[in-house]
C-alpha cells in the first residue's frame, strides 16, 4: 500500500487570456490533500474545477501559486506543467480504442512503455478486470459492451500504471442511476486494493459522499474552497449507508453550502444578461 501521493495546492491562480478576453478561473485555491486520500471536489459549472485537474495533470501551467506532489513542484508560473506517469486522468468522454478488446485496451499502455512483460501485462489486466467485474467481457470489443462497463474498463486502464494519482473528471456523468452505484462499487474495489490520491469532480452530491473521504465544495467562479467536509464514514462502504442519519447529516450540508453556491451563480448570470 502506498504512503505516497500527497498533493499541496498553494493560491493557485489561473487566467485564461484568449485574445484578451480575460478569464480569472481560479483565485488564490488551496488544498491539501493527503496520500492516499478519496478528494472529490464538487462546485457550480463553469467553476473551475476542470481547470484545477488540469493544472494537476500537467496540461497547462498555473498563472499563480504552485502546485507540489509529495513535495516536489509540480506546476507554477515559473514552472510550465508536465503531464507524468505518476498523476492519470479518466475524462468525462473516454477514449478506449474500439479497435482492440477491452483486454488489449488495458495492457496496450504497459506493453507501449515497456513498463510489464506481455505475460505480466495479461495477468495484472484480469486481475483488475476480475476486480472491476469485467472478467467475462476482457475479450470483447468496446463497442460490444454497456456504457458503464466502458467506463469501468476506463478506470482498469488508468490503474494497471499503478498511478500515484488518479484523476477523474466527471467520469461517470452519462450513466443512469442504477448503472453508476454498480461502477461506484467497483471503483471502490479497486480504490480500497491500492489507495491511489484520488481526485474526482462530480455534480453528483450523492456520488460525492459515496465515494469520498474529503468533499471540497467550490465556489462560483472564480474557484476557491469554499469548504471541506471531512467524511468520516467506514469503509469498506456499502450503499446501505445512504439510509443511516450520518450520512443524511452531511448531505444536508452538502446540499445548502451547495445550493448558495448555485444561487450567487444564478444571480450573477442574471445581471450579466
Ligand atoms: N481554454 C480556455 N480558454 C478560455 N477560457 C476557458 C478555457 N477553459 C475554460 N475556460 C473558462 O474557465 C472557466 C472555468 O472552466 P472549467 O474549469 O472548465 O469549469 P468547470 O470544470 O468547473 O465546469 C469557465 O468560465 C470556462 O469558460
Ligand atoms: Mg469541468
């Protein structure tokens, strides 16, 4: 298990400046977020948090502020970001290859790296198939599966390089309610197996509490903390949870830092139009 991981966000600012039309999309965020931990960050549209994750990743460098993985700079203004093998994003739209079996998809980035040994590559993939119960579908073509299986083998992907971090941007966005709790147990599977950091952006406040073990509610934009909720809520976590009181209680808290968010969003829209 892995003690490593932590991500220290520090004033990260970032203008966007397409032909002078400025942009502010965050302001002076901060977050500490530490080895190992379930961060999901949820906040009104248009806020920012795209734009933190990839600040993260290493798409695009910060305009201010730094950002450090297990101490090391990872991105500032001086410092143009890199994307690196250590921090893997899932996207809201994923990208499997639907010319290769969903085993395939899997081992293709190891076997392209030189990283694991064909053998290697096949066993680790069935183990995480197994994991995220894909096992009877590893030789079936993308096209051939559901939607929320493609987003599950999505994740098999991005976990077989064994990431420091995972990122992962509104990933199970498109998928009805009964098939997201089926990818939300099997995500935990895996999460529980290697505690990776874990970075997830959702609307969903449901799927926040689920799955996290910190909720960072954002603000409208430009994006800053507007408050963490520690989730103290056992593990492993069976969605019998969602009936108990504690989970009631921070939902309800959740849901009002949320909703004034959404109001001051709402009513700046208004005067802008
Ligand atoms: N490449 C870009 N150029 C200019 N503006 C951008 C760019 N990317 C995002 N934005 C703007 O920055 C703000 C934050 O965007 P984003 O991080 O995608 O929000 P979120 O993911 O919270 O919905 C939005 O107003 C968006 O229009
Ligand atoms: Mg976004």
């Amino acid at each position: 298990m892995t003690l490593s991981g932590a991500i220290s966000i520090k004033s990260a600012t970032k203008v966007y400046d397409p032909d002078g039309a400025r942009v502010l999309a965050l302001d002076n965020c901060s977050m500490e977020i530490g080895p190992g931990e379930f961060s999901v960050v949820v906040g009104p549209s248009g806020c920012g948090k795209t734009t933190l994750l990839n600040a993260i990743a290493g798409f695009h460098a910060l305009t201010g502020g730094e950002i450090f993985l297990d101490g090391q700079l990872l991105s500032s203004q001086e410092k143009p970001a890199r994307p690196g093998a250590d921090r893997i994003v899932v996207f809201q739209n994923g990208a499997l290859f639907p010319w290769l079996t969903i085993l395939e998809n899997i081992t293709f980035g190891p076997l392209a790296q030189k990283k694991l040994d064909p053998a290697a590559a096949k066993a680790r993939a069935l183990e995480l198939l197994e994991t995220m119960g894909l096992a009877g579908i590893a030789l079936d073509y993308p096209g051939q599966v559901s939607s929320g299986m493609r987003r599950r083998a999505e994740i098999a992907r991005a976990m077989i390089n064994s990431p420091k971090v995972l990122l992962l941007d509104e990933p199970f966005r498109a998928l009805d309610a009964l098939t997201k709790t089926v990818a939300h147990q099997f995500l935990l599977e895996v999460y529980d197996r290697t505690r990776p950091t874990v970075f997830f952006i959702t609307h969903d406040l449901d799927e926040a509490i689920f799955l996290a073990s910190k909720v960072y509610i954002m603000t409208t934009r430009p994006a800053t903390v507007k408050l963490v909720l520690d989730i103290n809520l056992p593990r492993p976590r069976d969605f019998r949870l969602l009936a108990s009181r504690d989970y009631q209680r921070l939902r309800e808290k959740c849901r009002e830092a949320v909703r004034t968010e959404a109001l001051k969003a709402f009513s700046a829209g208004e005067r802008e139009m």
